[in-house]
C-alpha cells in the first residue's frame, strides 16, 4: 500500500539559525505561503520563547497560513512550552515540538543534568504540551552520539507521556548512512506505542541528505528538511533533494510518495534565496543554475538526441524550464498582470504600479525578460512595500581610471528627501557612502555578493550585502541592470532593516542549545 513521507519544514526555524539570516514577521509569513503551496505537511515556524520577534511570526504563520500543520519549538521549561502554545493557539493544525539533549558531552557541559533528571524533564514538558495539544513531537537533541539505552529509554518516556512524533536529530551530523538507519529500525523495534518516527539530520560531512534517506528506508515516516539546505553550520538535509531522491528512485522506496508540489520547487528555492541573502551554489542539486546545464560537446549531443541520456530529472518538474516570457517593452498593464496572476501572483494597486514601472525600466535596458526576471523585481516591490523605509529616488555615479569615483544620491522616506554626495575607493563605494551620509545609518559592510539573475551580458545584476551595525547583522538586496545600482539597492534594503529593527527595539535571541 501507498504511504506518505511527511515533508517537516523547519527554514523558518533551523534555517533561520544560519549564521546571518534575520527574517522579518512579513518576510517569514511570505515563506510560509509558499511553503504552503509548495505542499509541505509541516511548517516549523520559530521558537517563541526565543524572542519577541520569534513569537510574533510563529503567531502570525498560526493565524494567517492555512493546510500545513504549524509547529513551533520548545525546551522541557514548562514556561517555554505554555509560552510556545500561545503563539500556536490560533492554528488550524498545530503541534508542539519539544527537546531536550540527551547526549553525555551536551548533559555533562551544557545542561549539567544527570541521565534521569533529562527523564523526569522531558516526561514533564510532553505532558505539559499534551494538556494543549494531541500533536506534540519530541526530539532527543545530538541522539547520534548518546548511548542507545539511554536514547530508548528517554523515547520511550516520551512515548507514554503522549509523544506522537519521536524525532531521531543528527545534530553535529556525525552519523554515516547505514548507522543512521541502524538507529531508526532499532527505535522502531524498541519502542512501543502510537507514533511515527522522524528524521532530522545535519550536514556537517555532507551526509544529511543520505542519512534522511536512510532514515526513511528503516521507517521514518517524516523528514526534518530545510530549503536550500540551510541551517546551523553546515545546513540541514535539502528539502528540495529528499523530495527529488524520494521520486526520481521508487525503484528504491517502493510506494513511498509525498505531497510536495515539485514544480514549485525552484520558485520556493529562490524565494528563500532572495529573502535570506544565502545564494545558491551553482552546482546545487535540483535548483542550481547548472543543475540542468550540459558543457561537453558528448553530453550536448546526448540530450538532444534524447534528454534521458544525461538528465535523471525533467527540468519542468521541478520548476526549471527557464520559460521566455512574452513581454516587452509595449506589453500594457493589463498583459504584465495577467502574466503575474498565470505565476501566481496577485497584485493591484500601487504595487502594481511601482512593479510595472520597474518593468518598464527593464524591458528598456534588456532583450529576454524571464520568469526569473519578473519574479526578482516583484519580490523586490513586494518588500518595499511591506516596509516602504527609504527609497532610492536619484543616483549619479561618476569616476573612471583616471577620476576619482563619485556619487550623488537623493532618497526619501515618509516624503522627506535627503541628498547627499560622497566619493569613495570604487563607483560601489561611492555609492554607498552617499547613502551613509543620506540616511544616517552608520554600519560596515561585512559581506558582497554579485550574481545575475538569468544568463547574458544585459542579465539583472542581483546583489547581496550583508551590514553590521552595532550588535545588529543585517543582509540587503537589490536587482538592477546597472551592478552598481543594484548595489546601491541593496545597501539602502539593508539600511532600511537596520532602521526597523531599532525602531522595534527587538530583545537579543536566547540560545537554542540549553535545556
Ligand atoms: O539539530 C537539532 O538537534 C535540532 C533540534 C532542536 C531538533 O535542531
Ligand atoms: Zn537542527
């Protein structure tokens, strides 16, 4: 008989926890709609306890995301766990998911409990979380390197303290593949009760992905992913990857399906890509550029006379098929938003407006305008929109081998305009030392990244800045035919973070790790 793979979605939450990722309220609830229509069953949204901000998008995603199961995160604390269902009342489906670690490097240096005092809390926080709910999953965090006995015994305890989901977490991504599913079949013949069992594994030597598929050969029946592949260090098993492996091989997995929609799957991935300032690897699996790219003269040849030759994946079912669209620069507004609406998307009004001008602008300065292309500037208006901050209203940049590099920028915000000019080492430079000096917002640069959105020499350049301010990381972005107003874009996106963040005074994160 046919049985499903649960996909448990935690970008929002582990993903969130890549060094430098800070996602706002409007930025997470976008992920989670399309996470939502993307199909996965699961949508961990936070750890409430962990901030304000946390909170607050966990209870949001609760209330405004409908179909996937929300979840949120908790330590054994009961006043973590009370705090957790709060953000989670509103949810349609909701679950809680607690942890506790159970390794004897994590007892003896972090949590400074003994073995049965690890028993007695997580047997107190499942109870606790099963007085408001009968979806409570519990997680034995670092269960790779704790001692089997123990780890049954603690499941177990789980199990009859209502535990429906047990997760099995490779938290530092120790495991090898054949004794990750050893550790999965052995739970599944030691512990007895009502549950389904779930894997969570790292990346740490690039197993995550193997070790998930293992877990699931053995009886897993959930799969604790992340898109892109984000996550503490070295990410966690790519979302996009499991689901792919999942389908391209039910030689493998026999009647083994999930509910994901695939041909989402590059939009969700670039989504988060965009949203999170984290690029992606070119040879990234399933959603790198050059997952679907064929060099040698061999294997060109090979694809055209027929594409199963070299390709395991149809680029289509994924979402890849790098459609032209058919719009230029005398399409009309009613066609540029038809087009929108046939993508998915829905918008009127003034960000109609403002993201057909900025098509416009495109449609002057470059010949194929992609899906890709379409999606980058909407995605852009969108976040403006949300958060208007400040706009880039003019920017002039001058300089040459032989003149030093100058930059006038005017922006405004609530209908103040600002004008400043600075010179800099480069045009970038430059340009952003007048946006300094326009705003006010004193920050360094810590980090650059240039890339284009699609491929050719008018290509939308899409750069990723990451600023630090204070105690404040923050990443920007921004697109432009001009890399050096893409630039600027992107510098000022950031500046408009760090605005918001003072502005919202938000408390610094607790850390995940203890118990
Ligand atoms: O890696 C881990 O152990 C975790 C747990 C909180 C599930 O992320
Ligand atoms: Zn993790």
């Amino acid at each position: 008989m046919a049985e499903k793979v649960a996909i448990f979605d935690t970008t929002l939450r582990d993903g969130e926890q890549s060094p430098g990722i800070s996602l706002d309220v409007n930025e997470k609830l976008e992920i989670a709609e399309q996470l939502a229509r993307l199909g996965v069953d699961c949508i961990e949204a936070g750890f409430p306890v962990a901030s304000i901000g946390d909170f607050e998008a966990v209870q949001a995603i609760a209330r405004n995301i409908h179909g996937p199961v929300i979840v949120g995160l908790s330590r054994t604390h009961l006043a973590d766990v009370d705090r957790c269902w709060q953000a989670l009342a509103d949810a349609d489906r909701a679950r809680i998911h607690v942890f506790i670690s159970t390794s004897p490097s994590h007892l003896e240096h972090m949590l400074k409990m003994t073995f049965e005092q690890v028993i007695e809390e997580t047997k107190a926080a499942v109870s606790r979380a099963k007085e408001y709910t009968q979806d409570v999953e519990f997680s034995p965090q670092d269960a790779t390197r704790t001692p089997v006995d123990f780890l049954l015994e603690v499941l177990q305890k789980a199990v009859d303290s209502g535990a429906t989901t047990l997760n099995i977490p490779d938290t530092v991504g120790y495991g090898m593949p054949w004794e990750f599913g050893e550790l999965i079949a052995t739970v599944r013949r030691e512990v007895s009760g009502n549950y389904q069992i779930s894997t969570h594994c790292h990346d740490d030597l690039g197993l995550a992905v193997a070790n998930s598929l293992s877990g699931v050969k053995a009886g897993a029946r959930q799969v604790e992913v992340c898109v892109n592949g984000l996550g503490e260090r070295a990410g966690n098993a790519s979302l996009e990857e499991v689901v792919m492996a999942l389908k391209t091989r039910v030689d493998e997995f026999g009647d083994l399906y999930t509910d994901v929609a695939t041909e989402e799957l590059a939009r969700t991935s670039r989504l988060v890509s965009r949203l999170t300032g984290y690029p992606i690897q070119y040879n990234k699996a399933v959603v790198g550029r050059n997952a679907f790219l064929h060099e040698s003269g061999i294997h060109q040849h090979g694809v055209l006379a027929d594409r199963a030759t070299y390709e395991i994946i149809d680029a289509p079912s994924v979402g890849r098929e790098g459609r032209q669209i058919v719009l230029g620069k005398h399409s009309g507004r009613h066609a540029f938003s038809d087009t929108l609406s046939k993508m998915g998307y829905s918008i009127s009004g003034d960000l109609l407006n403002s993201a057909f001008t900025r098509f416009k602008e495109l449609a002057d300065r470059k010949v194929e305008i992609t899906e890709a292309d379409l999606e980058a500037i909407v995605a852009e208006e969108l976040g403006a929109s949300i958060d208007p901050g400040y706009n880039l209203d003019y920017l002039e940049v001058t300089g040459g081998t032989d003149k030093a590099p100058t930059a006038r920028v005017i922006v405004s915000r609530d209908g103040v305009k600002q004008e400043a000019t600075a010179s800099g080492d480069g045009m970038i430079d430059a340009a952003c030392q007048a946006i300094r000096e326009a705003t006010g917002v004193d920050a360094t640069l810590t980090g650059f990244n240039v890339s284009s959105v699609t491929g050719g020499i008018d290509a939308l350049g899409d750069v990723v800045i990451q600023l630090s301010s204070g105690d404040q990381k923050v990443s920007g972005r921004g697109l432009s035919t001009d890399v050096v107003e893409a630039s600027a874009r992107a510098y000022l996106n950031a500046v408009n973070r760090i605005v918001r963040l003072r502005s919202r005074q938000e408390e610094p994160r607790q850390p995940v790790t203890g118990p």
